[in-house]
C-alpha cells in the first residue's frame, strides 16, 4: 500500500487508529479455546467488527511464535484474511526485526513478500545496512523504532550523543539511508512532550504511536504535537480494546472500545 | 546448561567454535531439493559431520522464517534433532529479539521453553525491561548484542554519549541488570582492537563473536584480547563452512573447514 491510499483511508475513516492484534490465549473468552484455531477466530470477529473503524491492525509476532506452528498458522491465517476481505486495511507485522544486510534481506521477503504485510516495525540498532534491504520494497513500509514508550526506552534511547540524543540521530541518521521515503517511526505515547522536537526532524514521516490505553498515554497531547496536515500519526491500542470484554460478546465490547477512540479521533482530525 | 558445562566441553573438544545454521535453499546442494525437508537434512548432516569439532550451534532464525511454516518446521526439527543426539552441545537462537516487558516473556518462552534453545541473541535498544525477561530463565543465556560486526554496526554503537561510546553503555549498564551472570555479548570480529576495552568492562563474559570467515575477521588477533583463562569466546563462521562444499560430499568439505577452524583454536587454548 503506498502512502496516498493510507491517508485517503483515514481522511473516509475519519480514523487513524491501529489495533494491536497481540493474542494471549489466557486472555481470550474461554469458548473461543474448543475452536480448531482460537487465535484465528478471535482474530477474525474482532477484525470484522472494528474495520470501519481501524485503518491499521498490528499483530505483535511475539505472541504468535510463543505458540510455535499454530501460532505461525494463525498469524498467516489472519494476514490472508485482511488482505483477502479488507483490502484497503494497512497491515504492520510487529516484529522488531534486524540483522546484518543479507539477513535482513531475508527477514524482509518473510513479511513483505511471503505474508504481504504493508509494513515491519525494524531495530536500528545495527545501523544502515541492517534497515536497508527493508526499505528496497516498493509501496511496502519500514518503520523503526525511534523512541518506545517503555520504561527502559529512556536507558539508551535518550543518551546525549555529540549532536543530540541517540533516538534523535537515529531519525537524523535515518533520512539520509536509501529510500527514506518509505520509513515511518515508532515513538511512544508516554512521552507527548517529545514529540514538539521529533516533529522539527521528521515533519512529514508517519509516527506508529504505541501506549495509548493500557500503557498509560493521551491522545489529544500526542496529537498536539505530532498530528500533520495529512495526519500523519498511527495510534496504536491493543489490550483496552481487544480485551474489553471477556464474554460471547467480546467482539462488540471491542467495537464500542475503538468506537470512542474514533469519535475522539474524528473531533480531532475535524479540528 | 550452565556455564560450566559449556566450559567443560570447550576443554574436551578443544574448540570454541560455534557453526551458523543459516541455510539458504540456493546454496545447498542441489541433489537435497528432491528430499521431503531438504533444510533439516542439509542441517542434519553438517551437524553429524561436525559435532566433534564445534561446541556450539546457531541457526538464524530469518533463514527459517524466509520460508514460512515450512522453515519453522526445519528449525524446529533441528533444534529437536540436536537436543536429543548431543545434548553437550550449546544451542543459540540467533533471532535478535527485544520487545516491551510482557512482549519479551513470549519470546522468551517461544525460544527457551518451547523449542529448548540454550542461548538467544538480543538487541538492546528497548532497554532494561526488554532484556529481563530473558534474563529471568535458570541456566539459560541471553546473548545481547554490543557491537556488531556489519558497516552499520558504526552508524549508532559507536557514537559517543557522556561517559564512553554507546556499545560501552550497553555493556556497563546491561552488568547492573537481574540476573546478569546469564548475559553474554556479541562482539564483530572485524574490530579486533576493541576486544582490549571490552575486556575492562566484562573480563569474564562470554563473547559470541561472528564475522570470522565470509566476513573477513581474524581468529588471531580476536583471541589475543578476547580470551579469558575460561576461554569466554564462542567464534562462529557460517558461510565459510557450511558451504565450503555444493556437491554431494558437502558434510565432509565442512568437516574439513571445521577441522581447520578447530586445529587453529587447539593451538591457541594451549598456548
């Protein structure tokens, strides 16, 4: 998906919220856990009652892997079943992914071209040629973590380095890799105060904004700051809206949930 | 397995090799297509020809994923395959994981619990509560990355923040972390200069060091200040051995390569 199509969809959705799609069969409602794939068909009726109101859904690869080839199956089951049934909806494997160049390459081909996700969520940590082969793929998205809304984001994330702080030069860094265009970044929620500063680097870039709702984050501050005049901003809510309820019913307590965020999202986006 | 007994079959085997699982179905030969898994039985024999020499092995679990189920079956079968015929041999999950608190559990046990790995690689980006969770399993090692041995490893680790560079930083603060005898590091074998420093800061350690071989590294001048009286190096070559034959006495060239590896690194525990 390029980027036209992803603001066009949230300039109709008036919405530019994402739902994080991080399974824990613990958490699920209980009769869920008789069908052949609970994960699968949680998935499906939470994603065919919010998708008027998402523009993006996130599954975070971690709770997939934890359950091993069933795991892998369900998120390959969900991915074909947005794709085929939603066509318009912005995907992000939520992978946090990374590696020397010819490893990336391979990372890159598992998501973009194998599960046709629109987007990866990559670690900068190993530098240019661990983020380029993602950023080679043509209308697919690379967003890097730039600054994460946990508390150990601020170990390294927020060191002084000679020119600024390393989450800053990351995103500095960034811009001058080939193919920029197609980064987004992931700055957390839990620190709207920064996004004043990120905006002077990135102005135009899409931030994915995890920690609204469980974690702890406000939207109408993070918005203050980091909203743009095509948006620009992806907030991301996964546990507030996908656990609301526990019962049959849970895939309605789901839509009321992002129902209000995206009344609250449309004021703004009216703003 | 603790550490002992890595050291322990380190002193047997005379080797502090670690051979890289990083299978590409283009590279292996070309008689194994026809097989039902063609990358377990290439893993299979490598690790049949060369458990003697090597104490350690690591697939890159991009190379599985690559090829979706079908690569987690591979990886899952070789992980089983090793555990169950030498269960001496350290295990390492080259994946570079790292998430929120709650995310990096999953992949914990995913990793750990699930597949029975004795090592993971981590990137440490997220901080402090990424990296715990990981930390929390008895007798198992998170490998967290420092300084790495690609171009871009330079973009970001080396930079200066107040006290020293950023690789440094990660080292210092990851020692004041739960559980920090469990963590080990990796370190690029084509810096060998900066094994000296490293040592300051981690003297016992151990340091998971790639980029010997196919990467251009030298096994000499990396142990001259990386070795520690335990030995605290795990040298890995993937490429250079696993490849170092394409015809159907591929597990005998890469016996050969280990065997050459391995003589290298008798010489230098005695010396």
């Amino acid at each position: 998906m390029n980027r036209q199509e992803l603001i066009d969809q949230i300039q109709q959705k008036k919405s530019f919220l994402c739902i994080g799609l991080d399974v824990d069969l613990a958490k699920i409602p209980t009769y869920l856990l008789s069908e052949e794939d609970p994960i699968f068909e949680f998935n499906k009726q939470i994603i065919d009652a919010t998708h008027q109101l998402a523009v993006a859904y996130k599954p975070n690869t971690a709770f997939y892997e934890a359950y091993g080839i069933k795991g892998w199956l369900a998120l390959e089951k969900t991915i074909n079943y947005i794709n085929a049934k939603y066509p318009e909806i912005f995907t992000i494997a939520d992978a946090k992914r990374g590696d020397i160049g010819n490893t990336s390459s391979r990372y890159a081909k598992a998501f973009f071209e194998d599960l046709n996700f629109d987007a990866i969520t990559v670690a900068p940590y190993m530098g240019k040629d661990s983020v380029e082969p993602f950023l080679d793929f043509e209308n697919k998205n690379t967003i890097l973590l730039a600054l994460t809304s946990n508390k150990g984001g601020m170990d390294f994330q927020t060191l002084k380095t000679p020119e600024n702080e390393l989450y800053k030069s990351v995103l500095k860094t960034s811009l001058t890799w080939k193919n920029s265009d197609n980064l987004m970044f992931v700055v957390g929620a839990t620190r709207p105060e920064y996004f004043k500063e990120i905006r002077e680097i990135v102005p135009n870039h899409f931030l994915l904004v995890p920690g609204i709702g469980a974690q702890g984050g406000d939207l109408q501050s993070v918005c203050k700051f980091g909203l743009t005049k095509e948006c620009g901003l992806l907030i991301n809510s996964s546990r507030s809206i996908i656990y609301a309820g526990k019962e049959k019913d849970f895939a309605l307590k789901a839509q009321q949930e992002a129902l209000k965020i995206q009344q609250e999202m449309e004021i703004i986006l009216n703003y």
